[in-house]
C-alpha cells in the first residue's frame, strides 16, 4: 500500500498556460495572475490561487498576499472603473458614474469607482476593461460600455512659448512605427554614443545638469556614476513608468506618442552605466500602453537598436515590459523593486539604495520615463542647448500637467523656472 502524499500538486490548465507564457518562477507571480485574470475572465477564486501557487513555486501566502495588495487584482476582469479622481470629479464624474451605472444595469459588466486613472486629459475618463475612453459624458455612457470612444488629444502644435525636449517627436510622427521614428532621429544618439565610450555619456549627463524628474529632482549624472561605479557582475536599468499621483499623466503621454524615445534613453543609461537588463515598469491601468512599449521593443530589436552587439560594439541589452497590478505605493522605487520581485510592492529600509542592491540584489538604475526621455536630445543635440534654457541652478526642461478649469488641459514642456501664470496662459 502506498502512502498518502502530505501534499498533493495542485493543477489548473489556464494557469498552466500562464505559466508557460512567463516563466515558472516567482518573479512571474503578477504576470501570472494578470493573465489568469485578464485574458481568461476568470476570476481568481481559491482553487485557482491554489494551483498558481504550486505552479510559481511559493507559498499560498504569497500569492494571497499579492491578490490583497494589487487592487486590480482584486476587481472583476472586465469591470468598467469610472474615474474619481479630483480632475474628473470637476467635469462631471458624480454624473458620469450615476449615467454609466444606469447604461449598465442589468448588464454583464460590473461598475466600479477608482482613483485617478491618469486619463486626466480626456476627463471624465474611464476604464472598459483595461481600454480608456473619454471624456465620458451622460449621453456617451451608453456608447462607452461598448468599447473606447471619445478622441486622444492633439499634441502636434506646441502651444506659444512651449519649448520641447523630451516631447520633440510627440505629436509629429506615428507611435507604432520605428521608420517614423528613425525618420525623426531616433537612435541618433546611441549610435554617435557607442562611437565613444560610456565615461562620455556619464560626463555628458553630468554636465549638462540634469535632474530627476520624478519627484525629488536628484542629479542624474550622480546617481548613474553610482550604479556605474557599483561591483556586480549585472547591472539594471529600471524605468519607473508606475506614475499614480492624481492628476498626473505626463509619462503616459511620452510613452504613448513615442515609445522609441524612452528606450533610447534606456539604452544609453545602460551603455553608460554598464548595465544589460532594461525593465519597464508599467502602471497596471495603463494595459494599451504596455502594448504599444512591447511592440516598439520588438521592432527595435529587429533592427539591431536592442539585443545583442547592438551597434556591433559588443554591447548587449535587452528590455521587457513589466505590467503593474494597481498600487500607488509603487511609484516609490524600493516599492516598485519588490513588486518587480513578485512580492508586495512595500517600500525597503534604507540603506543599502537601489544604486548597489537593487533588483535581485543588483546594482540598479531607477529613472522615471520624463528623466530617460531628456537624455537622446542631451547626447544628440548638445548638453550646451540643454542649458540654454531653464535656471542655473536647474536648466532644462519640465513636462507639466495642466488640469482643471483650463483652456487647454493637457501636458505642455517648458523650462524650468516657468510660472504657473506663464503656463496657465
């Protein structure tokens, strides 16, 4: 007679196909969980939780507690979420959400309220599944239960005054095509970069003043010659692209009108700093961005810009896209390394930062997409232009937010030292 297991394997066939998708692995378990949830339907019951678990190699505990802490992975797979976020709650959110409610009663999807989505520019806004739409008015509710609707701003005309850096290309050529992009100087900069060395590029940031455009405005230059410096055989470039501050939507509005731009920027981090590994971390709700990164990274690859030798300089990095799971706190960089890690995303004491134990214990660079998105036109048109504006203390550039009872809501570049007067009008 045989003896009984203490425990016997749990198998699920969907998350068998997750995990064939991404890796059995626990750096996989929001991946995993997403896609479950996502591209399935289904919703993620204890059976199911169970059988992730088994398949991921962590505990049951693990995987609870990354269902618990991810709201989107607490929400039904195909919800609308109707925005509540100060910018759409002054056009019309209460409205928009009773309206929305009552199109969907008796209907299969459920509707829910959510924090700031950063569709800010298309307020009130809302979420069908994981696509936007906007601005979702009374009489569009109908409408918006079917599917995306409602136009995404224009950004082709800079307003008077508008000095663009990080948004050069925005609004001039087509996201989804790197032949736009190359058209319009993309990776002009790497490839004059991987002609010198990278002390040249750590030098060139350095000089020309850069900061941190994430929240603290650090000196970039100082924080990648101390990834550069770090021991480790592997190094990371992390880009922060988990922008959940209400109001907040200028990373999505790069990423989204010019993907190549972005990991040009990473590209040139990593040459700098010595780094292989590119991760982009991706706000859960912003899914049609993901997308959109995925295939510029496909097609980048395809042309040599990404993977190995690139530039046959013998300089290989390859990027991915990571999709977040719904967790403001994750916009802080230790939060977001431990959500990359398949755990809670909860901020780690300090030190040891980032900078020497970083990913997996990596020394890692963390930049926010805006700080990534200034260094090509650094590289390619000079750290001089760069300092031709701004103040001396901070030259450059500042992608702004403008919300509210505005003329023009939406992002507008301006130097730094701006007035709100100036912006406003």
């Amino acid at each position: 007679m045989q003896p009984t297991p203490y425990r016997v394997t749990r198998t699920d066939p969907v998350v068998e196909a997750a995990v064939a998708r991404h890796g059995a692995s626990p750096l996989a378990t929001l991946p995993v969980l997403r896609d479950i949830q996502g591209n399935t339907g289904r919703p993620l019951d204890r059976a199911t939780l169970g059988a992730a678990a088994d398949a991921l190699g962590v505990s049951d505990a693990q995987v609870y507690g990354a269902v618990s802490f991810y709201s989107l992975l607490a929400v039904a797979p195909h919800a609308v979420r109707v925005c509540d976020g100060p910018v759409c709650m002054a056009r019309g959110g209460a409205a928009t959400h009773a309206a929305v409610q009552s199109a969907a009663a008796g209907g299969e999807r459920a509707v829910e309220r959510c924090s700031c989505l950063g569709l800010c520019d298309r307020a009130p806004a809302a979420l069908v599944g994981l696509e936007p739409c906007g601005p979702v008015a009374a009489e569009n509710a109908a409408a918006a239960l079917a599917g995306p609707t409602g136009p995404m701003p224009d950004y082709s005309v800079p307003r008077p005054g508008e000095v663009r850096v990080a948004m050069e290309r925005v609004g001039r050529i087509d996201p989804d095509s790197i032949d736009d992009a190359l058209a319009a100087g993309a990776y002009q900069a790497l490839a004059q970069a991987l002609d010198g060395t990278p002390e040249q590029v750590l030098d060139a940031v350095d000089r020309a003043g850069l900061r941190g455009c994430g929240g603290a405005g650090f000196p970039a230059g100082r924080k990648w010659r101390m990834v550069a410096a770090a021991p480790g055989p592997r190094k990371c470039v992390v880009c922060s692209a988990d922008e959940s501050e209400p109001a907040t939507f200028k990373d999505r509005v790069l990423m989204d009108a010019d993907p190549h731009r972005l990991l040009e920027g990473m590209a040139l981090a990593a040459y700098a700093v010595g780094a292989d590994e590119g991760i982009v971390y991706v706000r859960g709700e912003y899914e049609w961005v993901a997308r959109r990164l995925e295939r510029a990274v496909a097609q980048a690859a395809a042309r040599g810009w990404l993977g190995d030798d690139i530039g046959r300089r013998g300089f290989t990095f390859r990027v991915r896209v990571h999709r977040g799971a719904g967790a403001y706190v994750c916009g802080e960089e230790t939060a977001l390394l431990e959500s990359l890690e398949g755990k809670r995303g909860e901020p780690r004491s300090r030190p040891p930062y980032p900078t020497t134990h970083g990913y997996l214990g990596r020394p890692t660079l963390v930049n926010n997409v805006e700080t990534l998105c200034h260094v090509p036109a650094i590289l390619a048109h000079g750290l001089e232009r760069f300092r031709s504006v701004g103040t001396p203390h901070s030259p450059g550039t500042k992608v702004f937010c403008l919300t509210g009872c505005v003329n023009r809501p939406g992002v507008v570049e301006a130097p730094l030292g701006v007035t709100l007067r100036q912006l406003v009008e």
